[in-house]
C-alpha cells in the first residue's frame, strides 16, 4: 500500500521536530525518522494497529517515543492515510481521532 499525509498530519510532524529541535537537532531528526519509518511499516501491515471507537480509523503508536500515529487505510484504492501525529499525554481520548487542539 501507498502512504500519504494529510496536511494535518504534516503539520504534525513539522511541528514534533522544530520543538526537539529547539534543543536537540540530533533528537529531532531520530525522532522524525522514528516516525517516518513506522509510517511505512504501516504499508506492509496495515491492519496491524489496534482500531478505535472511529470507524475507519486505527492508531499505532511509537515503540521508541511518545507519539500516536492515527491514521486511515482505504483498500480501495491501496493506500493509508497519515491523519494525524499526537504526543501521548496530548490525546484524552484513545477512541477517537484527536481534533486540532
């Protein structure tokens, strides 16, 4: 399957980094290549992350850091939807896809 990001989700990632980045490049870049990677593994085994109350949506967090990646597969047309990029203690609720807060 292909990956795309919602700009949302780009918007996310963007702003993960410049925040460790302000302190720590080197962090920043692992962390960002951290979430790019399981972005992709995602591709392989798409329905391998948990789903939550949403329907079509499902959420995979990192092994390594404190993000949530959420995120939609469409079968249809082979790819997954990189919805959103969430810090753990950011998200109030694990059922739903996070809104813009």
């Amino acid at each position: 399957m292909k990956v795309v990001f919602a700009e949302r989700a780009r918007r996310d990632i963007e702003a993960i980094y410049d925040y460790i980045a302000s302190s720590n490049p080197t962090a920043a870049l692992a962390v960002e290549g951290a979430i790019r990677i399981t972005c992709e593994a995602l591709a392989e085994f798409p329905y391998a992350a948990p789903a939550p109350d949403e329907p079509s949506v499902r959420r995979a967090p990192l092994v390594t850091y404190p993000y949530t990646i959420f995120y939609r597969v469409d079968d249809q047309q082979q790819r997954i939807e990189i919805a959103r990029v969430i810090h753990g203690a950011r998200i109030t609720d694990l059922g739903r896809l996070p809104d813009d807060t």
